[in-house]
C-alpha cells in the first residue's frame, strides 16, 4: 500500500468520478483506474463501483473513508513536521550572555560553517532572564549563559556546563592595577569601575564583591564584549570571567590584560541550554557537539587561572 493510492482514492471521492480525478491528478483514466485495482486486490475490497457511464466510489469504499483520512491526516503532519525541521536546519538562533562569545563561540560557528555551510546562526546578545525566556518559548535554539557558584538551571531546560573559572580584574597594561599581583577590593575602588547592568551573574557578583562600597567612578553596560572594549579604550576595569578573557583577540593583542582578585574563590560556570521536550535538528545538535569539543580543547590547552599573571 502507497500514500499515493489512498490520496487518488480521496481525490474521487471528493471530485466523485474517475475521469474528474484523472484530470486534476494529470494522470490518465486507465493509470489512474489500475492504480487503484491494485489496492482493491491488496485490501480485499471492491472501492470503486465501475460502470460505463463511470467509476464512483462504492459503500463498501465509503466505509473506509474515514481511516483513509485518518491515514492522510497523519501524513500531512509527518511532512509538515519534517518540513519545520528542514527550516530549522537551516537557521539557529542562539542567546548568549556574551561571557564567552568571543573565545568559545566564535570558533565554534567557524567549526559549524565547515560541515553545514548553507545554515543562518543568528547570535542575540541578551541577559540571563531574557534567553531562559525565549529558550522556553521556543524562540531559541539554544543559550549560552554564566552562572555564580552553584546557582541551579531551570529544571526545564537541558543544562550542559562548557567551563568553569574565577573571576578576574581586566585592565588596560599601564593601569595601576596591572603591577598588582592580586587585584584586592580597595585597589579596584579607587579605579573607575565598569560594570553589567543588573540581570546578568557579573553585575550579582561584584554587587556582592562590593558589599555596598561605590568605586570612585563606575559605568553600567551591556555584556562581557563592550566591557572589554572600554577597558581596552582607557575607561576603567571591569571584573569579567577570566574565560571570557584569556584568549580574547584583545588579550592575545596585548592590548588587555587580567589579574586575579585577592583572597577571592568564588567559581563561575558557562553552560550551553536548550529545551527539553523537543525533537533536535541535525545543525542544532551538531552545533552543541561541537561547543562541547571546543569547551574541552580550551580546558586542555589553557588551564583556568593561566595568563593571569
């Protein structure tokens, strides 16, 4: 039995002849008419009632209408479904806090392109509450976001952790702050400090770091990237995730530079997200695979914590 034949079987019933259906399916009457007798002798049931002015469809046939639509309906939906995935393939939306765009994603999108080429990442910088949002609703494929600690993902989402560092003070070379050793709290508050704005983990972290004291100067901005490059313009220090860091084009530039905060051990997480309860397109789990090799390759060749000094 073919899809083909229960759809020109449907197609006489609603056009209610042979000849009629023959014409829209541009298929000819006596293809179409055989066509069918072969799914007459497979199902052992006289469908159509074939007389000389015309062939319509018999009561025995009409019986069967109802699980022919049934059959039909869950094909138009298979398709459908398949279709979705096919244009899902064919474009990722990706959420990322920015933590670690530049050092872990860039080349794992360049790593992508090799093997699916003709597939649009698209890669929308937003804070951590707004990619859980849209990752639940299904406006993202994925996330790539930073936790304090042992801050815990929504059950809802599928969490895997990437990396794992500590934070660190990222300054220019001929900041004050770069002949430290260990950067401690009242050095950085006599620098001009700039900071995320509130929802993402590093602006709850050096909240926290503060505890209430003002920097002399302080900004307020969007992700780890504009942070670094006001740092690399002369504005101040920011405290960032030193995997955001180490290994930026900046930092290998010379052009930044991190140091480890005194006395501080508070850890940091960056881990890749997506929704439970869904089929996962090809591209979409291909290109978690390799945010996954790229997170493990960095872990071997640069020990969190190296560079620092």
């Amino acid at each position: 039995m073919r899809v083909e034949q229960l759809e020109y079987l449907a197609a006489v019933t609603r056009l209610g002849s042979l000849r009629r259906a023959s014409e829209e399916l541009h298929l000819s009457q006596p293809a179409l008419s055989e066509t069918l007798r072969n799914l007459e002798r497979e199902l052992g049931v006289e469908l159509l009632e074939r007389r000389r002015s015309g062939a319509r469809i018999s009561d025995e046939g009409r019986e069967l209408l109802p699980h022919i639509a049934e059959v039909l309906d869950a094909v138009d939906r298979l398709r459908q479904a398949a279709d979705e995935q096919h244009q899902t393939s064919r474009r990722l939306r990706l959420g990322t806090v920015n933590a670690a765009t530049v050092t872990l994603l860039a080349p794992a999108i360049r790593e992508f392109r090799a093997t699916h080429p003709s597939t649009q990442v698209e890669v929308i910088a937003d804070r951590q509450d707004g990619i859980h949002q849209q990752l639940t609703e299904g406006s993202f494929d994925l996330g790539l976001i930073s936790y304090l600690g042992d801050d815990a993902p929504p059950p809802s989402l599928h969490t895997t952790e990437l990396l794992r560092g500590r934070p660190v003070v990222c300054v220019r070379p001929d900041s004050p702050l770069a002949a430290l050793n260990a950067v401690t709290v009242t050095d950085l508050l006599a620098q001009p400090l700039i900071v995320m704005r509130s929802g993402y983990a590093m602006h709850r972290y050096v909240h926290q770091l503060l505890r209430g004291r003002t920097p002399s100067l302080s900004y307020s901005t969007d992700g780890a990237e504009m942070c670094k490059l006001m740092v690399a313009e002369g504005l101040g220090a920011t405290v960032l995730p030193d995997y955001s860091v180490l290994d930026d084009p900046l930092e290998r530039s010379g052009t930044i530079i991190c140091r480890p905060l005194a006395g501080d051990n508070t850890e940091l997480r960056v881990v890749i997200q997506r929704r439970h309860t869904r089929p996962v397109p090809t591209a979409e789990r291909d290109l978690h695979a390799i945010l996954v090799r790229q997170a493990a390759r960095r872990r071997t060749s640069r020990p969190a914590g190296e560079g620092t000094r």
